[in-house]
C-alpha cells in the first residue's frame, strides 16, 4: 500500500478472502499513514575560503566522537580523520584539508 504523495489521513478498505472449499470471509483493513520524519539538520558542512572543509555536527553533551571519511560508499571504507568531544551544547567542529585533487568525500560522527 502507497499512500498519494502527502496524503497523511488514514485509509481503510474492504476485502474478501476465500479458500478452496468455499469458505468466504469479508473484511476492513485500516491503514495508519504515519508522515515522513523530519530529519533533523545535524550535520552541516561549509567550505572556506581556502577550499578547506568546517564540518560541523550536533551531538550529545560531552561524548566523545570520531569523525571519519570515505572517498567512496559501495563499499564504504572509512577512515579516521579526528576524535573530538562536544561542547556543553553537544556541538563539535573539525576543519578537513583533503589534498589537492582528492575524490569527493563522505563524513560521518560515530560513536564510540
């Protein structure tokens, strides 16, 4: 079942079952469409001036993060860059320097 595009009301509809010696049952079926998350913007990158990377990311209070790249997803082969702990308000940002000419990359906080 698909609900429309952002169609978020819930649907119902009627059905009937049989089986091979001529039983018959009839019945409703309600479907609960349950809307797309939000996802939440916490991660953010910005390059600066001299094509360096700030990746910025919102986390919890005073956990400890690695923060890891790969130039690559299918398989992702990631790699360390950095370990930094959030701020009191679980924000932390390192500044990445991939050499000239490097492939894209992916980022991700893990933890621990």
């Amino acid at each position: 079942y698909t609900p429309a595009p952002g169609d978020t009301a819930d649907d119902s509809f009627a059905f009937t079952v049989s089986d091979d010696r001529g039983g018959t049952a009839a019945g409703t079926a309600t479907v609960v469409v349950v809307p797309d998350e939000i996802i939440p913007d916490n991660f953010r990158v910005e390059v600066l001036p001299n094509g360096d990377y700030q990746l910025a990311f919102d986390g919890i209070p005073d956990r400890t993060y690695s923060i890891q790249y790969t130039e690559q997803l299918n398989p992702p082969a990631f790699q360390q860059l950095t370990s930094i702990t959030a701020d009191g308000s679980g924000r932390f940002i390192h500044i990445d320097s991939p050499p000239p000419g490097a492939p894209s990359r992916y980022y991700r906080a893990a933890y621990p």
